[in-house]
C-alpha cells in the first residue's frame, strides 16, 4: 500500500509505503502526484518511508513506474530531492547506489529522523531552471 502523508511543507511529496506496493497504489497515489507538478510547472521533493512493515514492490509497481519516465520526457527535471527513510539496510544501500545515476540530490535518513529528512529536502536549493511541462 502506497499513502501521502499530510503535514509536510508545500512542494514535499511524502510517501509511506507499508506492505506490498501495487502497480494500483502506483497509479493512484504517484502518478496524479506527478500529473499535478507538471500542470502547476512546479518541481517536488519527494519523501518515501519505508518501515518494517514494507515487505517490496509488486511487478505491476515496477512497471508502472517505468512506464510513467517513459511517458514523461526529462522526469527527472521535475524531481529537487529524494529522501528515503528506513531502516532497512539494503534499502538504503540501494539508493545511495541509484544516487550516483540520478540528476537529482538523493539521501538516506533512519526512521527516527523523519524530521530530518523533511527539513533537508527544505534546505535544497531550487533548481536553476524552470521547470518545462512536455504534452502527453
């Protein structure tokens, strides 16, 4: 299952992913996320929790997020920062692997630095240039 979390500062995508994540969850959740900052031509800051309770993505998950970057020309562009809280060591040795392939700052914070995490994507500094919506 895949859930925003309020209360976070404006332009912060907070995510909490809980069990297993579906290319549904996906849909639903992320990609009227995305759909929203392109229309605004306004750039995120996402925030993915992944607590023990995470148990993975489905294969469906997967796809649709792959084929979301492919429907979506320089998605990155839209993306500031990536933040991802967990525990869960491979976890988070995964993205600080991804980091080294992606445009955008990613870091990795422990469960209790949720704060943290939130105040960090707010320390970024805007992009220098705009954001460019592409017609789908």
């Amino acid at each position: 299952m895949l859930e925003t979390i309020a209360d976070v500062p404006d332009g912060v995508l907070a995510l909490r992913a809980t069990g297993t994540v579906t290319g549904q969850d996906f849909l639903e959740v992320v990609e009227p996320e995305v759909d929203r900052a392109r229309d605004e031509r306004r750039r995120v800051r996402v925030l993915l929790v992944l607590g023990a309770d995470y148990e993975g993505f489905t294969t469906g998950a997967v796809l649709e997020k792959t084929e979301l970057w492919l429907r979506t020309p320089g998605l990155g562009r839209w993306i500031e920062g990536y933040a991802l809280v967990s525990d869960i060591r491979w976890v988070g040795e995964l993205v600080h692997l991804a980091g080294w392939l992606m445009s955008f700052p990613m870091r990795t914070f422990g469960e209790d630095e949720f704060d943290d995490a939130v105040a960090w994507l707010c320390s970024l500094e805007p992009a220098l240039t705009e954001a460019t919506p592409t017609a789908t």
